[in-house]
C-alpha cells in the first residue's frame, strides 16, 4: 500500500512538472533522451516500477498488457523531456531497445493549465505502428503536429512524445538509474493500460529513476512571411503545406494539402496573386485532421485561366483562411504552378 501511495504522489508532482515554458523560436531541434545511456530496464507493461518501503525498486503486478511512458521533469532538469519547443512537427523518432522488441507506438500526449485548472494527459497523435530492432537505435520516419502556446483566452497548451509498448512481456525500452525516489534523478509519467485515441487520463503513475529511450526531431511552423524564403531549406515548415508540385489539369489546379498545426485545419484556400490576398485564381474548402493531407481538384477561376494563358509556369500564395484556437488566421506559402 506504501508503494502505491508513493507512486499516486509521484504521478501528480510529475504531471504538474511537465506543463513548463517552451523555449520560444524554434525552428529544428532534436528532442528527448540522450541515446548514450544503455537499454537496461527488463521490466515491460506487465509490470509496475514503484518505490519500496525502504527507497529502493520495488515491482508490482500492473494487470494490464500495454503502458505509454513519458519522460518529466525532475529536481535534476528538463533536459531530456520530448516536449514540443513552439508549434511544431515531429518528423522523426529514434528508439534505443535492448535484445526483446515487440510493436510499439510514439504518442503525442498534450497537457493544459487554464483558470479550470491543470489537466494531463490527452491523447492528441500517435504514430503508425513499429518494431524497432533489437540491440539498436531504429530511426522511425513521423509525421505528428505538436502544440505550445500561452492564449489568455485559453491557457496553456503544450504536447509532448510518449513512448508506448503494445505487447507483453516487451520490456519498455528505458534507462534504469536506480534510486527512484531521489528527486535529482529524472523520471516518467506511466500510463497502464497505454493512452488510446480519445483518451483523457489523469490516472498516470511517477515512477523515478528511469528514462524512455526516445528522441525526435522535429521542426518549427514557419510564420506567413517566412513560408516561401526557408520552407524548402528545411528550416521551417508551412502551417497548411502544399505537398509536391501544384498543376493544372484542363480547367482544374491538381493539388495536395497537409495540416502541419496541432489543431484542425478548416476554412477556406485560395490561390491568389500575393500574400494574403489579391487576385483569387481558384478556390477550395478545406477540413483536416491535424497531419492529415487531402488532394484537391478546384476550378480555375477566370482570372486565374487569363493569368495562365500562355504560361508554362505561374508564381503565386496559397492563402489559407482558417478558424485556429477560435481566431481567424491567414497560412501561406509560395507555390509555383505548373501546366
């Protein structure tokens, strides 16, 4: 009983340490653990790694065949903690496992503080499903939007990267340090069973003395005005992007959008002859799940068939009027249109 108290105490320190200020300006950054420190925990799912009476490692039976671990911060720093450094995208996720592997998942976990109060942990992305290899550290290609922002109206939201186990008797692919109740030492949020779509869960263990073997790489959402001058440099990535080459098929653009925020994209996207605005070359209505990419087929307008007359090529912006977090905004990139 002594053991579990201590880990229900654990869990509640250990949420409330997550919802911490993002660095502002991100642009590309890796995130998460340092992949040097060995794959020594043997325990999986099945097993819960609280606290003895005494201050040690102690293992209780969890009853449950999946868990999602994320990594929070502790006395000893933030350092090692997948948490998104602005508006962002995850691009890429590499986990360090040990000799047994089995299917595994990277979650987005998202926590908000507001005047109703702290509330962790929502389930807001996952990735596909994936087998990393054993002995290794697998690079696993991602595609997952990811929040950080302070509105007035809203509060605070900020999403991090769990590493979740889908099978029994897999061990967790995590560092064991020992010592789980030095607060100096990092530590994880556990969830058992794992976090599924839909989920808000406050039932999170904190569990010291470990950490998730995962990193990221992830890259920060360019603002209106930077999309066309560095999205193609990698630095940044446009907050509705078009992906691969815009062209026209007869009277009709061919093209296909990505939602790269954290929140759904709907509204409006027009083809237009400047930022923001100007001549309307054709139009379409959007709705996208946050990663989630579409193709369009929007018919030209008469202007944007007049502005094509004779041309192989047309510069122009991709405006997109979208409702986000209940304000009405503007995302725009350059795009070159092709016949």
């Amino acid at each position: 009983m002594r053991a579990r108290a201590l880990a229900g105490t654990l869990g509640l320190a250990a949420a409330a340490a997550l919802l911490g200020a993002a660095p502002a300006g991100a642009q590309q950054r890796t995130i998460g653990a340092d992949l040097n420190r060995p794959a020594s925990a043997t325990y999986g799912c099945e097993t819960l790694p609280t606290i003895s009476a005494f201050g040690g490692r102690a293992f209780l039976p969890s009853r449950v065949a999946t868990c999602t671990y994320l990594a929070t911060t502790r006395l000893g720093g933030s350092t090692e903690v997948p948490q998104a450094p602005g508006p962002s995208v995850a691009i890429r996720a590499r986990v360090k496992a040990g000799p047994v592997v089995g299917p595994m998942q990277v979650t987005v976990l998202r926590a908000t503080r507001s005047s109703a109060g702290f509330a962790c942990c929502f389930h807001a992305g996952e990735s596909a499903v994936f087998t990393p290899a054993p002995n290794a550290v697998t690079t696993v290609p991602l595609r997952l939007p990811m929040r950080s922002d302070l509105d007035p109206a809203f509060g605070e939201t900020v999403d991090y990267l769990g590493l979740t186990v889908l099978a029994p008797g897999v061990p967790v692919p995590a560092h064991e340090i020992g010592n789980p109740g030095d607060l100096a030492n990092p530590g994880v949020l556990a969830f058992f069973p794992h976090v599924r779509p839909g989920d808000t869960r406050a039932d999170g263990s904190g569990l010291g003395g470990i950490v998730p073997l995962l990193q990221a790489d992830v890259i920060g959402l360019c603002g209106a005005a930077r999309a066309a001058r560095v999205a193609q440099a990698g630095a940044c990535l446009p907050g509705l992007q078009a992906l691969g080459r815009v062209r026209v098929r007869g009277g009709s653009l061919a093209l296909e959008l990505r939602c790269n925020v954290g929140v759904p994209c709907a509204g409006t996207v027009r083809l237009q002859s400047a930022r923001g605005g100007g001549r309307t070359l054709a139009s379409a209505r959007v709705s996208l799940a946050p990663g989630a990419s579409v193709r369009l087929a929007p018919r030209l307008t008469a202007r944007g068939r007049a502005a094509l007359r004779g041309r192989a090529t047309l510069r122009a912006w991709l405006n997109a009027s979208l409702v986000l977090l209940g304000r009405r905004t503007v995302l725009a990139e350059r795009v070159t249109v092709r016949r």
